[in-house]
C-alpha cells in the first residue's frame, strides 16, 4: 500500500518510518510512504505557506496555491489514491474505517496546521474528511499516523501470524479480553485457572466472554451496535451471573 502525505513537518514521519511495524512494512517495501511538504511549491523568497483568516480572528490559514500545488504532485504520482483530509470536522474513524481503508491501494493524507486550510481547497481536492476523535491536536499529523498505524497493522504479511491472530473475527467491534504472562502468581494475584490448562475451546470461550462482559461494563454503546450470536448472548448471560454471584 502507498501513503502520499501532505505536510509542513515531514520529519514528524520518521517515526513512522524508523518504528516498529509501520517502519518494518516500510523496509520489506509492503509499505511506500512518500512525504510532500507545500513549501517545496512556494514561489516567494519567504517561502509562504500561511496567512491571516479574512474577517479576523486568532491564528493563521494555509494558503490554497502552495496546497494545491502539493497535492497535484501526489496526485500525479498516486492517481488511484484519494485525497483524505485529517481534521477534526471530519467523519470519525472507528476499526470499520481503517479495514475498508486497508483495503485501498493507496491513500493521499492532507495534513494541516495553524487554525487550518483554505476551504477552498476542501472543496477542489478532498474525498473525505476524516477525525480520529472529539479532541484538537495542533496539527494533522499525529492524526495521519495513528491512522496509517491502524491500517498498515491490518496489510497482509505486516504482522506475524501470532499477532494477526488476534484479528480473529470473533472479536470484531468488541473490546479486548485481559491478558496474562508469567509468573503464575505475583503479589498474591493469579493468572485465571483456565488458561493454564490446555483446553483451547475453554479458553476461546472464556476470551469471547471476557470480551463481551468487558464491552457491556465500559462500552455499552458497542454493543447496542452489533448483533449477537446465541453463544455470545449466552456468554453474556453467563459473565452477568458470575459477577452478580460475586456481589460486583
Ligand atoms: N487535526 C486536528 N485535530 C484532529 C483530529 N481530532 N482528528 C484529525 N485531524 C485533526
């Protein structure tokens, strides 16, 4: 997959490429990333990409032309890829987002600073708008990453087989189960029986109860979303019961 990102701080990005999975599906080249920056496309000696918002107001707008300029760059070199703006007016991606993205060949990742960009260049050039939470960041570019970290995990090949695993449908749009490594006992607290023994459809189902138990107490509203199979509407019921034997 192929990521062509538009920003003014493109040294942000060695993080993504030095680290861990994104920098390792980049070096096995199951990942390019290619990184424009609207002040090569300034044609004044300041090299301007930023000016005051008509009608007042606090902060700095990014100017269309250097914009435009570095998006029909990328363009040009990732026809097939559409132009996604991070902004916090966008559409807010959830893990339904990152896999129809994953499934892309290649995306053009718009990054803005200051108060923001031009609106006019929204209208020219942008497919989506997309947010990755109800918060403001200074800039697009840490919202760019967590969204390429979220899609590159799910590429085919990136992670070991161990760690796609976990990718295992039957966890889909529910919360993770707890997790445990050795030792058995520490501080007086135990790793649960059952995932000591070898029983692995125990232990599957002791996961997917967890999941579903774990969801229903702290994301209810994950829930009321998704439809229940007759095992998991009964792992439920089973995980309520326990906790109401145990007084919680
Ligand atoms: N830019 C600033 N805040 C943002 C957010 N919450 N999501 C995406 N891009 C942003």
């Amino acid at each position: 997959m192929r990521f062509d990102v538009i920003t003014l701080m493109p040294a942000l990005f060695e993080i993504v490429r030095g680290q861990g999975v994104t920098g390792r599906a980049i070096d096995r080249g199951r990942v390019h990333l290619e990184l424009w920056n609207p002040r090569d496309y300034t044609r004044d000696v300041h090299r301007t990409v930023d000016d005051r918002p008509y009608g007042g107001g606090p902060g700095m707008v990014m100017k269309y032309a250097p914009l435009r300029a570095a998006i029909e760059a990328a363009r040009a070199s990732a026809p097939a890829s559409p132009v996604i703006y991070l902004s916090p007016q966008g559409r807010r991606l959830d893990q339904g987002g990152v896999r129809a993205f994953s499934e892309r060949d290649g995306l053009i990742l718009l990054t803005g600073r200051y108060e923001g960009i031009d609106e006019r260049i929204v209208d020219c050039c942008v497919d989506e708008e997309i947010s990755i939470g109800d918060y403001v960041l200074s800039g697009g570019e840490l919202a760019a990453m967590v969204m390429m970290d979220a899609i590159i995990r799910l590429l085919p090949g990136v992670l070991g087989d161990a760690d796609s695993a976990r990718q295992d449908s039957f966890m889909e749009g529910l919360l993770d189960c707890p997790h445990f490594t050795r030792p058995e006992t520490v501080d007086g607290r135990s790793v649960p029986e059952v995932l000591r023994g070898g029983d692995h459809r125990a232990i599957r189902r002791w996961r997917l109860m967890q999941a579903l138990g774990r969801t229903w107490q702290r994301r209810p509203d994950l829930l009321e979303r998704r439809v229940l199979s007759q095992e998991e509407q009964d792992l439920l019921e089973e995980f309520k019961r326990s906790r109401a034997e145990a007084g919680e």
